[in-house]
C-alpha cells in the first residue's frame, strides 16, 4: 500500500475488552516484539478498562472493526507537560500507509491540547530492533540518551525525544 | 556528626504503617524536595503496605525507634538485571555521617543477591538541585543522560548510573 491508499478508518479514543487481545495480536504482528512485551502491551489496555490505571489511548479501526493501529500514552508523572508514548503500532498488514504518521499526529495534537511540550519513547538499541528505531525517527523523534546494557548485556535503552 | 559517629541502628526490610507518614516527614526535612514529592515518597511505602505495588525498602532506625533514613527501589519491568532507585533519604538531624553510604551499601547487596547488575536513579538538573546530584555521585553513580526541559521548561532530568 502506498501513502495514498490509507483506507476508511473509524478512530476512537476510548478502550473496548476486545482491544487487549487486539493489542497484544498486532504487537505480535510486527513481529519485532517479545511475547512479554506484546502481553504488557495488551495489559496497559486491561488496567484502564479495570479503572487501576488511566492511559490514554487511539485506535484506528477499519469498517469490519478490526484493530489497525493504536498509540498508548499518558503524562509523565511530576512534569509539567511531558508526556510518555508508551506503544505506537500499526498492523503488519497495513505497514506503509501512512498509518503511523496519522496516529502520531492525532497523539501529538491531544498532548498539545493537554498543554504538553515534549513526548518521550523509549526502545532497545538491539539490531532487531532496527525497525522500531528507524519508525520513531520516520514520525520525528530524536535520540535523546543512549544507556548501554539497560535491558540485558547488550541490550541499551535508547529514549526518543519529539518536541512539540 | 562525623562518619565514624553512626548511631546504634535498627535496620528493617519491611515496611510499618507508621513509615508513610515517617517517610515524608524525613523527604520533607531535607528542603530538597516538594510537597508533591514527598506525598509521592509516602505514597510508595502505602501501595506496598496495601499489597498494590511491590517495593523493596530499607529502613534504618534509631534505638528509640526514628526513622534514620531508607531506601526505596525495584526491578525496572523488561529488565533482566536493572533497578530503579526512587528513593535514598536520610533525616536532615543525620547528614553527614555516613548513613548514606551505609544505606546505598545494603541496597547494593539486596541488588546483587537478586542478580542485579545496574542501579538507576534520575533527579533534577536545577539548582536547587545540586545537594541531591552531589549525594548521588557521592554515592558512587555516574551521569547517564541529561534530558532538558523534561520536568517543566529549565528543569532537566538527569539519569544516574552505578554498575554493580
């Protein structure tokens, strides 16, 4: 699909019970991430539903309702208007649409509206997360620190800054 | 107080009810930090206390029961070997007799017995400040990464490292 072709979607701020398993399928679909890491992903969803968190979210879904792609994020606790970008992920099905950047800019337009200055996200700096990397740098983000061995020996937290 | 003054000490792992409110008492006396943080501080001994966060501690107390100083720290989730330090405070009344050193001593060996390998701790880069930098760095830990603006516009985010 190129940038032209993002088909009809219906977008949606707030969570349903069948996004934590939507959420954790499309995780899974990039396939750049780890089990553990597409089931956090699906709890952030569950925790809000539950009431015990309070994430914000976007979904974009297509006309049958199926989950393409979601942003979860939420201020940064003790700032000012820093905010966290938890997950951005489109569908592997839907990679290369423009998708990304229609998420990135609804996400960044209510972090504007809440009187945010800055989003934050953070990803590893293992080759196979090459493509995470090069999509945060595709929608605007900059390195902001690189911290060696964070996850595991060779394994860095790299923090992506977007200021807004 | 010089270093070769430590007092007699009770040493503790687990959180009393008693300490919630012990715990801001003590943030709150070293003028460093804010009303909002020294709830926050408070707030982590409760959430451990009613079982919905899981915190390690380390709690020094005097012979007649004050609280001296403590520690309060965790896995950082995703990490194989990597902890956050959220908190190292000791009473204002016991600056500058090694309490620190003694407390960051006992949580560094809790780390390790855990199979930690880093020890994480971020504070502000303002002025106001520099009291809680230099104790970090007399405590061993390096700067990692500086993020300008993060807690609000001039107030950066410094991230500490040690190595264990």
């Amino acid at each position: 699909m190129s940038s032209d072709k993002l088909p009809p979607l219906a977008w949606d701020t707030l969570p349903r019970p069948e996004d934590v398993d939507a959420v954790r399928a499309i995780v899974h679909s990039t396939g750049v991430f780890s089990a553990e890491e597409a089931r956090v992903a699906g709890d952030l969803v569950q925790e809000t539903l539950d009431g015990t968190e309070d994430y914000a979210f976007i979904f974009a879904r297509t006309i049958n309702k199926k989950l393409a792609g979601y942003a979860c994020f939420g201020r940064i606790p003790l700032t000012e208007g820093s905010y966290d970008l938890y997950w951005i992920v489109v569908s592997a099905s839907m990679h290369g649409n423009g998708l990304g950047s229609e998420i990135m800019k609804r996400t960044e337009q209510r972090v504007k509206n809440s009187g945010g200055a800055a989003i934050y996200a953070e990803t590893s700096g293992r080759a196979d997360y090459a493509s995470s990397r090069k999509f945060y740098e595709h929608l605007g983000f900059t390195e902001a620190a690189n911290l060696p061995d964070f996850y595991r020996k060779n394994d860095a937290k790299i923090i992506y800054v977007k200021k807004l």
